[in-house]
C-alpha cells in the first residue's frame, strides 16, 4: 500500500493508515455527505461517514467492535444502531453512488456475478448450506448477487441483492431478521435482472452485460437481456448445444391430418466445445486483450456464427427461426482443445478483438471482491438482519466508490495482471 501527493492505493489486505486516511479525509467527507444526502436525519449521515472511515482503516477485523474501538469517534452501541436498527433506506444511496461511479468510470460493462459470506450460525438472515464459488464447496453461508460497473481501469458495484434460498419463504426465522413479507425466493439470474431493471430506473444506460457459466448457461437470463434490448458477452459450459448458422430447420412431411407440423431441427445437435474445434487450429488468432504488470496478456481465439438449440429457445421460437449469435472460443497454445467459450448478441460485424476485450473483461469482479472482503470487511458482518446485510453492503460499496474516485485522480497505470 502506497499514496502519492495526498491519493491512496489500497492494497489486497491491508486498509490504510491513520495518516493516509487523514490525508484524504477532507475528500472523503465531502463524497460521504453526498452519497448520504438521502439519509432523513443528521445523526445518520454522521455515523454513515464514521462507519466508511471504520471500513477503511486498517484492521484485521471490519465488524463493528473492532472498528469502534480503532476510531477516535467510535462508539459501539451508536454503530450497531445505525446499521442493524436505524430505518434508513439503502436504495437512495445506491442511486447516488450509481449515478456517480457511472458518470466518473463511464463503464464498459457490467458484471454480474454472487460471492459468499460464510457464516457459523443459522440467524443470519438467508444463511443455508449452498453452494459458494468463494468457499468452492458447499458450506453454511449466504450469498450476494451483485452487478459492478467495469473497465479495464476501474470498477465498483453498484447494487446488490441478498439471495433468500427456497426455504426461507416459510422459514420461522423471516420475522426475527425482519424480511419484508413481499420478499420471496427468486433464482440469482432474476435477482440479476431484477438489479438491472432498477439501475435502468436510476436513469443509467446499460452496457454490454458480462457474467460467468453460472448465469450465461440460463436462457432465461439470455431472452431477458434480448428483450430489454440489452447486449451480452456471457461465458457458456462447451457442453451447450448449438448448431451451425447455416443450418435450417426441416418441415416434416404433411399427412394431411391435424394441425401442419412445425419446422424442428433434425438431431443430434452438436455443442459449442464441438463447433469449436471443428474450425482448426488455423482458425484461431493471437489477440492481446490487456497489458498486465508482467507484458501482454494474449492467447488464441477464434469467433464463429452458431445458433443455440436447447429445448427452451426451441419452445420460445417455435417457428424454427432460432437466432444466430456469436461464439467465442479460446484455444490456448499447448491445450489440445478450446478451453473457453462465450455466447454473444452483439451485431455480426463487431471484430474479434473487441468480443475478446469484453470477455475477458470479468476478471475485474475478482479483484473487486478480494478488496471488498479482505480490504473493507464485506463478508465481516456480524448482524443478522435484512436491513442489516444491506446497510452493510451499501457503505462498503460506498467506501469502495470512494476509493475507485482516489485512484481515478492518478494518470492511468498498467493493469494488475
């Protein structure tokens, strides 16, 4: 961790240092009172910009005893007040920060994506047993959805969603954690688009949206960008089935009896990790999509036209006009197949190279939660409400926000590798 001429670098752990955070205050409170200006009484606003100082000083533990006692106006009770108890509305504040980090990155993409917060008890709000790609197995914890605003350069998220696992829709514990009665389960791909949906409302034009195999392999979440008229850059497993561009559907023969058959696809489909490697090593170029701090980050790639053909685009073109779309596919030097692979909607003459930008753009999200958990205490949290969780998840947003600006104030630097 570094400053210079009064900016901050925030490293992977480490938070900053009474002097760095001294040095940068003056700022910080002028972005804390803008961000908090939603907030109806000024005995909020205070403790929102005591709880983003507490976030980002350093400190092994962001939870908010240790963060009181490292505050020269920290106050215990106080804090657990404003975060668990105070009904203060976090959507205004995620309005603002939106708009904000949007105006000042102007972002190439959005990311969706979910992290997990583990947990040792059951009275969190949400807490299962579930899958988390942070913990790599199933573990007892909750899990956030998230949409971050990205380029190359910088990133932030700017809205969250707490996942509400099927279970708890009749979980005795809804009333102790204070979950709204109209909030049920929804799979994390609706709570993607649901996100989307209000940042829309926000007023914020919706780039291209990028996402990992999790959400790119759900046709739900692929028909609800397309009829928002939203573009996607979306991983997809190589066993999803596609087809040729060229290929057309066939009518079968008409016996004259009942309703004439619908044009259908003759099987077996093929899949896009097939389609892939039936172009040829030949087919596939070397593109450099970013420098990092140790030289140019490159492989090779090939894009081609494919339509997807599973049971559920079938049924929602049952006309047999399946749409075409791009297929990215990545064939590293030394692998004996593609490796990676990505679906998109943007138009048939976009160059190779900036499909390729767009998909490796997702790596930012992993940055961003390394600082967001191990730099300002996302998953250190230890309420168990829902107003808590995303009180919680909005000022580390916030404190994020403000970070993203002082690195903004710096010339560019090369991209971390």
């Amino acid at each position: 961790m570094s400053s210079s001429a009064g900016q901050v670098k925030i490293g992977s752990v480490a938070g900053l240092s009474d002097k760095q955070l001294a040095r940068v205050r003056p700022r910080l409170e002028a972005f804390a009172e803008d961000m908090f200006e939603p907030m109806v009484r000024r005995d909020q606003r205070r403790w929102g910009g005591v709880y983003l100082r507490g976030l980002m000083l350093d400190g092994k533990r962001k939870s908010i005893e240790p963060m009181a006692a490292r505050l020269e106006d920290g106050d215990e009770q106080c804090l657990q007040q404003f975060v668990n108890q105070s009904p203060w509305r976090w959507e205004p504040v995620r309005k603002r920060l939106a708009v904000r980090l949007s105006e000042a990155i102007v972002p190439a993409a959005w990311v969706i994506d979910d992290t997990g917060f583990p947990k040792f008890g059951d009275k969190s709000v949400g807490v299962a047993r579930q899958y988390s790609g942070a913990l790599g197995k199933v573990g007892n914890c909750q899990i956030g959805v998230s949409i971050t605003a990205a380029t190359v350069h910088a990133s932030c998220p700017i809205d969250w969603r707490l996942f509400l696992p099927e279970s708890w829709n009749e979980d005795p514990r809804r009333a102790g954690c204070k979950v709204p009665d109209d909030v049920v389960h929804r799979p994390k791909w609706q709570l993607a688009l649901d996100m989307i949906d209000e940042l829309q409302a926000w007023g914020l034009q919706a780039p291209p949206v990028l996402g990992d195999a999790a959400y790119g392999d759900v046709t739900e979440l692929r028909i609800g960008l397309e009829e928002r008229d939203i573009r996607y850059v979306l991983d997809v497993k190589g066993t999803t089935s596609a087809l040729p561009a060229s290929t057309e559907p066939q009518t079968p023969t008409y016996a004259g009896k009942g309703r004439p058959p619908a044009p259908r696809y003759r099987r077996p489909f093929s899949s896009v990790a097939a389609l892939a490697a039936e172009v040829g090593e030949d087919a596939y170029l070397r593109i450099c999509w970013r420098q990092g701090t140790k030289g140019e980050l490159a492989s090779r790639f090939t894009a081609i036209r494919v339509k997807l053909c599973n049971i559920k685009l079938r049924s929602a073109h049952a006309d047999g006009n399946l749409p075409v779309r791009w297929l990215l596919a990545e064939w590293p030097e030394g692998k004996s197949a593609p490796t990676d692979f990505w679906i998109s909607d943007l138009p048939d003459d976009t160059p190779i190279a900036d499909l390729v930008a767009l998909a490796k753009l997702r790596w930012r999200i992993e940055q961003d939660y390394r600082e967001l958990k191990d730099a300002l205490g996302l998953d250190h949290f230890e309420g168990r409400s829902w107003p808590g969780w995303h009180h919680h998840t909005t000022l580390v947003s916030v404190a994020h926000g403000f970070l993203t600006l002082e690195r903004l104030r710096r010339p560019q630097r090369r991209a971390a590798a």
